[in-house]
C-alpha cells in the first residue's frame, strides 16, 4: 500500500543579491560550498564571506523552511488530516538535524570565460525508505488497535507515523560512500552561482536523500 503522508524531496532555494566587489571574493566551488553550508548544514560562515547580510541570511532561511512546512501541511490535508504547528515545527526541526550531518565538499572541473562546472561529492540518506519505514511501522500498530471509526483511525496513524518519522530524522547516519551533483555556474553581480537555481535546488534535494 502506498504511503499517505510523502517527504517532498524538492528544496526551493533563493538567493539574494550579494553585495559586489571589483572580483568574486571565492571560486565557484567555494561559492557553491558555501550555499550547500546555508541550506544544508545551517552553516552560515561560508555565505557571509561572500557578503550576503544577516537580514538576506533569514529571509532565505525562512522562505526555505515556509516551503518546506507548506508542503507537509498540503501532503496531510490531501489525507484528510490536519498537523498541529507544534508537530510540524518537531518534524522540520528533526529533518533539519539529519541534514546538519551530512558532508560534502567541492571542485571546479571546468572553468572558462565566466562560466564554470563545478561537482560536489555529498554523503546521504535514504529518506524514501526512512518515510516508508515510518507509515508502515505505524499502520501495523494501527491495524492492531481494531478501530471501527475510520476518522479515528486516521488521526492515530497520522500522530503515530509522525512520531517514527521525527524519531527516524533524529536517527539518521549519513552514507559513508558520497554521490555527485553536477552544477554549471556564472558570475553574477560579482559573485559564482548556479547558472540554473531550481534546477540546483532540485538535484541537491534528490542527491541528499538518496534519490539521485
């Protein structure tokens, strides 16, 4: 049976304008590091050595994490089902925390006239599986309750597999084997970026949780 309450592996990422300089202050690959830091890690050292402000730090923090919460609450009310903020705010917290371990690091393979190639090598985690594991361990449980009232069901399984998810997040260990993210990048307003955020975004995503 198909999972109800799908982890969207798409990251939406932005970013703001950084203030320029006569030349970009890192390489590409640095550059690209340093975005993985932001969105990723949490780390917010690698960005701010390009110039981008506090203020610019936050608000691509909180439009990354709006999107996030939005896509958890669609997923639950496509079920029929409503997530408390506390509970939600739990599963990005625990979601947060198992991208935190994660490693990578990066290299230019190609670099000519303003455009350059750059790979990242990121360790992972399967959250497929993590997701599965955590609806189906939670619809055994249910199943054994012998519920006759449906909506009742629904609400247990729902709280239920929301808790063996955070618990399965707060578990995770990162692969100790690395996949590869391509990224062709361009100097804009001084400074490397993804030539193609969305596109960045959506492979970084794919590659992190195991689906790349």
């Amino acid at each position: 049976m198909k999972k109800i309450f799908p982890i969207l592996f798409y990251i939406g990422l932005c970013l703001p304008l950084i203030a320029a300089c006569n030349e970009p202050k890192t390489n590409a690959a640095e550059s690209i590091k340093a975005i993985y830091d932001l969105y990723i890690l949490g780390d917010t050292q690698g960005i701010t050595s390009l110039g981008m402000t506090d203020e610019d730090i936050s608000n691509a923090r909180k439009i990354y994490d709006d999107s996030l919460k939005e896509t958890i609450r669609a997923n639950f009310a496509a079920s029929g089902q409503e997530i408390e903020e506390t509970t939600l705010n739990k599963l990005c917290d625990a979601r947060k925390e198992a991208l935190s371990k994660m490693e990578a690091s990066s290299e230019i393979t190609a670099e000519s006239e303003g455009k350059a190639t750059v790979v990242i090598h990121t360790t992972y985690f399967d959250e497929s599986t993590l997701d599965s594991d955590a609806y189906y361990e939670a619809r055994e449980e249910t199943k054994k309750n012998g519920f006759s009232d449906l909506e009742e069901q629904r609400a247990f399984l729902m709280k239920l597999y929301t808790k063996n998810l955070i618990k399965a997040y707060q578990n995770v260990t990162p692969s100790k084997d690395t996949t590869d993210i391509t990224v062709d990048c361009v100097i804009q307003n001084k400074t490397w970026v993804p030539a193609n955020m969305s596109s960045f975004g959506s492979d970084l995503a794919q590659a992190i949780t195991g689906q790349h």
